[in-house]
C-alpha cells in the first residue's frame, strides 16, 4: 500500500533519514522501531506530508505521493496521529470528533443564514456517527467531556476515534503508549486490532513498548541512523543481533550473551 524507496531528509548537514526503503501490506499492522534518533517519526512526518524529502520517492497504491501536503492526504485516506495528542481543548470529546469530516454545510457563510435545517440535520448525523466511535472505543460515558481533561491515555483513544470520522485507509500512529497506563494502553491495543480485522484498516506503529509491538504487529520494521535495519517478524527482530546492539550497545549486548551462558 506504502512504497518508500531510497528516502532522505537533511537538516543541514545532519541526516535524520538517509536513505530508508520499506514497504507497508495493505491490511498489515506494521511496528517501526528503533532507538531514540533512528528517525522514525521524522520518517513519518515525510510520508504524511509535514516534511518535504531532500529526495527519494513515497507511493500510495502506486500514485506518487511524494511531497503532498497534509490536507491532500486526509483526503486520499492517509491520517496520521502525533506523540502528543492534538486535542480542541476546550471542545467536548463529541465535538471533537464531530469537528473532523471535511466540507460540512456549516462552513459556509451562505448556509449559515439560509440553509439552517440542513446543517442541523448534518450535526444530528454527525453526532449519532461520533456517539457509534465513542461506543466503539468504549469511552462513550466521555461524550460530554472537556477534551482537555482527559488523561493521557484518553486523549490517544479520542485521536484513533477522530480517524474513525473519515473514511481512513492507513493510519500511522507515533508512540501510541507514551505517558498511557497499562489498562488503557490494552483498551488501545483491542481497538487497533478491531479497527484492522473488522473494518479493514492498515497501520503503522512507532512504539518503544516492545510488549505492544509483539502482540500486535507484524513485520516489524527496525530503523537505526537513518536507515532500515532490518525487518521481520516480532519474534526474529527480537534475536537479532545487530537490533540488540543498535538497541543497547556493544557493551550492553556482550553483558547479555555472558549472563545467558552463566
């Protein structure tokens, strides 16, 4: 669904991604990880439209899509989420995601004054679909909640409902888990699972929990300075060597071979 082929991206003379290719399965749960500074996320950014590549090629079912802004993207089906959630605040968690479907008739000025029965009926629909996410994401007893008081893990779960607004294809969700307690992080695995099984969407996952990432994806993807390291499922990616060693270092690795064969 996802083709990166030979990707970059320069901050001056510093390479965060430096010549990534990878490919993501339509319908696959695909884990990318790596440790801190491997450029992962800016690797998303690329893909999703927030940076622009110093060079190399990123498709979507075989259309360039290289260098497209976010907006062109939402539309064709590709959201991303962000480490930090990206919540209206002051909005109720129903508002939030009633604030995401694009070219609603209240937009318009015009509407506004003379087509009134028409955008009440479109925010009748619109909160009857929010209220079928919020069940489905088993926080309806949050509808009515200020978005800025949720938890951290909370507001995880109202950024995966907001993708549900649309009709999404892949989502790339950055560090779901960051900051979320093990309760709810299970309640954001199911989702993720039940969004992938029963309504056919592909993800990608930046993740550290190496727990989550086994339960849920495969392949694995590992990035180390920029580049692809290697790729498989869970299990391998785990015993390999050269992911032990991008992971904990030289010292950490010959550490673990010397208590494994004590």
């Amino acid at each position: 669904m996802i083709v990166v082929e030979d990707l970059h991206k320069h901050f001056g003379g510093f390479r965060a991604v430096d010549g990534a290719s990878l490919e993501i399965r339509r319908g696959s749960i695909t884990g990318l990880i790596g440790p801190n500074g491997a450029g992962k996320t800016t690797l998303f950014n690329c893909i999703a439209g927030r940076y622009r590549p110093t060079s190399g090629r990123v498709t979507m079912d075989g259309e360039d899509i290289t260098g497209l802004p976010p907006h062109d993207l939402f539309h064709k089906g590709l959201l991303r989420t962000f480490q930090i959630a990206h919540e209206f605040s002051s909005m109720t968690v129903r508002e939030n995601l009633m604030m995401v479907p694009p070219g609603q008739s209240g937009e318009t000025l015009w509407n506004a004054w003379f087509a009134r029965g028409r955008i009440r009926e479109e925010e009748a629909r619109l909160a009857r679909r929010a209220d079928e996410v919020l069940e489905f994401l088993t926080i309806a007893h949050l509808a009515e909640e200020r978005a800025g008081n949720l938890s951290g893990g909370q507001k995880k779960l109202l950024e995966l409902g907001r993708t549900m607004m649309v009709e999404a294809k892949i989502v790339f969700l950055d560090e779901v888990g960051a900051g979320v307690n093990r309760t709810l992080l299970n309640t954001i695995a199911d989702a993720i699972v039940r969004l992938n099984r029963e309504r056919g969407y592909t993800f990608c996952v930046i993740e550290h929990d190496m727990d989550f990432i086994g339960r849920l994806c495969d392949p694995v993807i590992v990035m180390a300075e920029g580049k692809v390291l290697a790729e498989g499922p869970a299990a391998h990616i785990m015993e390999n060597e050269a992911v032990i060693e991008a992971y904990l270092g030289r010292g950490m690795k010959k550490r673990l071979k010397a208590e494994a064969g004590a």
